[in-house]
C-alpha cells in the first residue's frame, strides 16, 4: 500500500500492529455489568476490518451515513476505523437520546442504518420507525442481550466470527473525507451535526503530545461517551496515535473513578462540566489520595472546588477550553491564575473579546469569544445547514456564543454561556458557588442550579432554582438544605426553590441541560419544595 497517512486512524492502527501487534491497545471497564474486555492493537484493526466488510456486504458505501447509539463499547472504535476504511460516516449519538431527539439525529443526519445494543433497543426501535432513510437496525449484541434477538436482526458479532480480512475491495485511504458528523450540546436547542474530517486527527496528535504531554508510561481514562469530542480528542485518538493503552469506562462513575484507576494503573483523566462536583460530592474516604493519577484534563473547573479537589486526591488540574467546531486554549499547570482555562497557542490560534458591534472589550469587561487558527478565516460545516455554517463564522471569526472576560495578562474567564446569565436583584450570580454549598449537604449526590423568570416580573432577572439527587436511600430534608444556604451563601445567592429529581439531565458534554429541568419544573409540583416556606 501507499505510505501510511498519520491522519487516517486506519494507517495509524496499522502502524501500531507493525510495531507491537500483540500490546495491549485498548481496555474497556463495563461497571460490573460484565467481565472487562482488553483489546491487542493486532484485534482492534483485524476487528475493523472484519466489520468494515460486514457493511459493505450490506449495501453500505462511501457517504452514507451509520448512526452509532451505544454507550462505550469497542465497536465503537471499530467503526471509527471503518469510516477510515470505507467512506462510510459515523454519526456518534448520545447512547442517552431517545424520542424526538433521538429521531431528529437520525433523520437531520440521514442516517442509512443504526447499530445499537439489547438495551437501547426499544428507544431505537422507535426513533426508527419515524426515520426514513433508516434500512438497516445492526445489533451489538453484549453477553446481558436476549440470545433470541439473533433472529430479528443481523449483528455485529456474526460479522466478527469471521476469518481475517486479507483485502477490503472498495477501500478508501482519503483523510480529506468526513469521518463522523458529532452533534453539538444542544444545551439551548436542537443540537446541530457538525461534519469532521478525518485530517483532525493530526491536531489531536499535537495537542497529546504539545499540551496533555503524554508519555510512554501513561495510560489515560475517560468515562466521557465516545460520542463526545472529547473522549475522542483526549483519550481515543492520542492513545492509538501514541501506542499508549486507553482504559475506557462503559459510562462515567463519580462514585467508582478512582478505584477504576487503581486498577489499572491511570495516570490521568479527563472531566467535563459537572463531573468535578459529582466526584467532590462523594463522601470522603481515607485513601482518597492514594491513586496512581497525576493529572486531571479538565474543561469547566468551577473555582470554588478548585485547590480543594487537588489537594484531596493528590493531583494537578490542566485546565482547557474547546469545542468541536473550533477554538482551543489552555492554562498549563502551575501558570496563571485560579478559575482561568488559559490562553491560545500564539502563532496557532486567535481570540476576541467582543461586544454586539464585534468591537473588541477591554480587560475585565465580558464579551463574546470569536476565534480563528491564526491568519485563516474559520470554517464550520453544520450538516445540511450552510445558513447556520455561515452565520457562525460570520466575518471569518467562530461565533463561540461564550461570554467571558480576560485580565490585564491576557488570562481568560469563562462567565456565561449567552443568553443564560443568573441576574438576581441586578447581581450576577454564579452557579457554581451556589451548586458547592448545597452540594455539601450529606444527602445531596448532584446539583444543578438554573433560572426560572423571577415571580417579581422584573426584566431579565431571575428566580434560582438548585435540582438535585439524593445518595441512595436519603431522603431530602429541605429545611436543612435551605438552613445550610443561607450560612454559606449570600442571601441573594439563595434558592428559591429545590427540586429534586431522579436524575439530572445532561449533554454528552455532561453539561446540565437545565432547558429540560425548566420543562419539568412547576413550583406546585410535589417534587419542589419553597425558601419562603422554610425560612423567614
């Protein structure tokens, strides 16, 4: 074959099992469920081959798109691979969608078939049934699936029961070709499919390398769905790249992480959003600080918890800041200040700070972030939108819809995402001071605090609201969760209300979707419990 492309995860495994066909390359922890699986670099490629022949003995070809709906799987990587191999795209979807989400990933992506396990099946099922170009349902059929679903649908592990694929007719080695469309948060809407090729590949290489700084003796972790970019870009891809082994959770535990660690020696993770609190929540334990983890990659660190995290389990947090459709900046480890995720790579990346009228803000004033790789116009290609693609590089700049603020130094600040600051009596309140009090109620697992329009009418202020879950077996006492807000907080900090619920909605970014928390919330409801009604 031609020289091997770095870009193409197919010549990259390629190389792996040149060099050391039998290392292990990969492991995936499934909680218990289970036993884990471990994965040789030399099973990982034969494995893609195997599947990548399978679909096209399907039917499938160069651009049609395969929606994957699993939660942390190796097919997963297998067909990552695949799309490397054939042309055909992955579209990686929240293993949590269902309903109308669900259906509106399958059919805005035109997805031509689905592969899923046993239990997303129903959901699937569904969604399907309203997803026209749907033809195919392929079966990930894991050792808890119902052996009798063998007969209703075709599936993967027919197709790697197989002897080795010695040439794949068709293939294609073009890392100019999408290799997955990755939908948005849509944290404030429908979210949007967002076409990657597979020549960014080559920028994860460099960030593993330039900024996580990986080493031979690593080995990297994430419970992050591989759905997200971020457990591809820091986790899949720079391990397979480097010849590192990944260890890769079936879904993130908060209570379960360090002990995964432990195990098998992880020397970093990486955390999104409210990860860090859940973790923090955790009832303290003795050996909290004893783990073979160095460096925590985190992207959202709320201040509060900051020195108190590291100083507790013994790490040091990298703070970074990304998006799929662009823009990149970090705060190395012991630089900068507290609460900042950094700045830009100079020569590599640029960055505003703009108001309405796209005019640069001054320091410690907060405006939009634009940016762009330095000296070239942006460039994001919304799947079937080019409108929404053109508006968010409007001027050649990402439009990152962030509201942020930098100091003197050029140090950067994340405020608000926009359109969703907490203004309180004309205070800006900030969530995350507010979600660490309550969440170090004993009985509290999860907080999300969030802004209903304020009963008072006053324009564009808010009422607060704190959901929340309970530890196993808790029951909520609203009167001391409110008792201890009112010590720990300013009295505009406060909640007005609690809500608890089963289970706190998130992104495959684990950001909380507290748009679906507002559709939940009535302040009758029986699961919302009133300040006024407990305190003077």
């Amino acid at each position: 074959m031609a020289e091997r492309n770095p870009a193409l995860l197919s010549n990259i495994l390629e190389s792996r099992v040149e060099e050391k066909p039998d290392a292990t390359g990969m492991i995936f922890e499934n909680g218990g469920l289970y036993p884990d699986e471990q994965f040789t670099y030399r099973e990982i490629l034969s494995n893609s081959f195997k599947l990548a022949q399978g679909l096209l003995d399907l039917g499938f070809k160069k651009g049609d798109k395969l929606a994957l709906v699993m939660r942390n799987h190796p097919e997963v990587v297998y067909s990552f691979v695949t799309a490397a191999l054939t042309g055909i795209v992955s579209v990686p979807i929240d293993p949590r969608s269902k309903g109308e989400k669900l259906t509106y990933q399958l059919t805005d992506s035109n997805s031509k078939g689905v592969i899923t396990t046993a239990d997303l099946l129903p959901d699937v099922e569904a969604a399907v049934g309203n997803a026209p170009d749907v033809q195919n349902v392929i079966l990930n059929l894991k050792p808890d699936a119902d052996p009798g679903l063998k007969e209703k649908y075709t599936n993967i592990q027919e197709m790697l029961d197989v002897p080795d694929v010695q040439e794949l007719k068709g293939r294609i080695d073009d890392p100019n070709l999408p290799l997955e469309i990755i939908y948005t948060s849509g944290v404030t809407g429908n979210p949007k499919g967002v076409q990657i090729k597979s020549s960014r590949t080559l920028m994860y290489v460099v960030l593993a390398q330039m900024v996580w700084k990986y080493t031979p003796e690593d080995i990297p972790y994430t419970g992050l769905s591989l759905t997200h970019g971020n457990a591809q870009a820091v986790t899949m891809i720079p391990a397979l790249s480097l010849g590192i082994p990944a260890v890769i959770g079936q879904r993130f535990s908060k209570s379960r992480i360090w002990d995964i660690c432990r195990k098998y020696g992880c020397t970093t993770f990486s955390l999104l959003g409210g990860m860090m609190s859940g973790i923090f929540n955790e009832p303290p334990r003795p050996d909290d600080a004893d783990n073979p983890v160095k460096v925590v990659i985190s992207a959202g660190t709320p201040l509060p918890l900051w020195e108190a995290f590291e100083k507790r389990f013994g790490v040091q947090i990298l703070e970074w800041y990304g998006a799929i459709e662009g823009g990149f900046a970090f705060k190395p480890i012991g630089e900068g200040p507290l609460g900042s995720f950094g700045k830009p790579i100079e020569g590599v990346m640029e960055m505003k700070i703009v108001d309405d009228d796209d005019n640069e803000v001054a320091a410690g004033i907060t405006g939009e972030l634009i940016c762009r790789q330095a000296g070239q116009a942006a460039e994001v290609d919304y799947y079937g939108k080019p409108k929404a693609s053109a508006e968010k590089t409007r001027g050649g700049w990402l439009r990152t819809g962030d509201m942020i603020h930098r100091d003197e130094e050029g140090w950067l600040f994340f405020d608000y995402r926009k359109g969703t600051a907490l203004r309180r009596s004309g205070d800006f309140i900030k969530p995350e001071y507010v979600e660490k009090v309550i969440g170090e109620h004993p009985d509290i697992s999860e907080v999300c605090v969030y802004g209903i329009p304020a009963a008072s009418g006053a324009p564009g202020e808010s009422d607060l609201v704190a959901a929340v879950t309970l530890f196993e077996g808790k029951t909520l006492d609203p009167a001391s969760v409110f008792e201890a807000a009112m010590k720990g907080l300013e009295r505009n900090s406060v909640p007005s209300y609690l809500q608890v619920v089963d289970e706190i909605p998130k992104s495959p970014s684990e950001k909380y979707l507290d748009r679906i928390l507002k559709e939940q919330f009535s302040p009758e409801a029986d699961n919302v419990f009133k300040l006024e009604d407990y305190a003077a």
